[in-house]
C-alpha cells in the first residue's frame, strides 16, 4: 500500500493499445558486444497506473530482449515534470517522483545501470521520444474504464434484496 491507499498495478500500454502499443515501443539494437551490453535487440516497454484518481505523470519501463524471453534487464521508474510541480498533497512525492531512476521494487540485472544511462540519453537527444511517453500516458489515462463504487450506483444485481413483508412479521414475532 501506498500512502495509506491501495497499491495498483502498472498496466502494459500495448495491453491497452494493442496495435499501436508495439509499433511505437522504443528499441535500441545492439549489434555486438561492446563492453556495456550483450548483444541483442532491447525494448523498452512502457507501464502505466491503473489507478482512476491518479495523475502521478510517469511511466515504469521494462527494459528486455528477444532472444532472452521472461528476462527483464532493467526496470526504470521515470517521472517528467520537476519536483515542485507536486502539490503538499503529495507529501515527498515530488522528490522520488521526479526524473529516471531504478525502480527498487523492480527486477534489475548487471546491466541496469547502462539501461538507465542509454533511456536519459534517448529522452535527452530525441525529445519527441519523451513526448511520446507524455502522449502515450494521456491516452492510458483517457481511455481507463471507470470504477462503479457501491456507494454511487448500485449495481441491482448485486444490491441485497428486501426481505417479504410477511418475514419480517415472523422475525419480529420470534423476538
């Protein structure tokens, strides 16, 4: 749980985008191996909350590779706007909220760290890359289906029925 409330899973873009989500998931290819990474071809797929009142404004990405199906290289949390623009709402949010970094809760391999270094170096020289990621969040968020709460409209399927008057007399007979 976090901050009290509970904790919502972070959604596959291409879950939701089925057809867009792959053709505009970012990857790099790697061509041989140079010291910092195995060779491969590396995608950085991107992870949305799924959380309906949320406006938290970043993406979670996992960093894998084709020929090594089920492995995750690196898991980035990235969040686009400054510190300040959270509200005393969000407590210390703004702080870890803020910039690229290593999700702790994440699975990170050897490599993580060089992951982390080539996505701030793709936001930074290819700005309609984070433009993207921003355009990609806004559509998540708009196309979230939103949560009945009981409290709001109760579902008549699901609503406890009455009791029959006449059970009611015999309930109050037997006390």
């Amino acid at each position: 749980m976090a901050h009290g409330k509970k904790a919502w899973a972070m959604i596959p873009f291409a879950k939701r985008f089925p057809e867009l989500g792959p053709r505009e998931t970012r990857t790099a290819f790697v061509p041989d191996d140079d010291g910092d990474f195995p060779r491969g071809k590396y995608a950085f797929l991107e992870l949305y909350c799924e959380e309906e009142d949320c406006d938290c404004r970043r993406v979670m990405l996992t960093v894998i590779e084709e020929s090594t199906p089920g492995k995750i290289w690196a898991t980035i949390s990235f969040g686009w706007d400054p510190p300040e623009w959270f509200t005393d709402e969000t407590e210390d949010l703004g702080a870890t909220a803020s910039g690229a970094f290593l999700d702790p809760l994440g699975p990170q391999s050897e490599h993580a760290t060089e992951f982390l270094d080539l996505f701030e170096q793709m936001i930074t020289q290819d700005p309609a890359y984070l433009e993207r990621l921003k355009r990609h969040y806004a559509m998540f968020k708009a196309a979230q289906p939103t949560r009945k709460r009981s409290w709001e409209t109760p579902d008549p399927a699901r609503r406890a029925k009455r009791p029959k008057p006449e059970l009611l007399k015999k309930r109050r007979k037997l006390r």
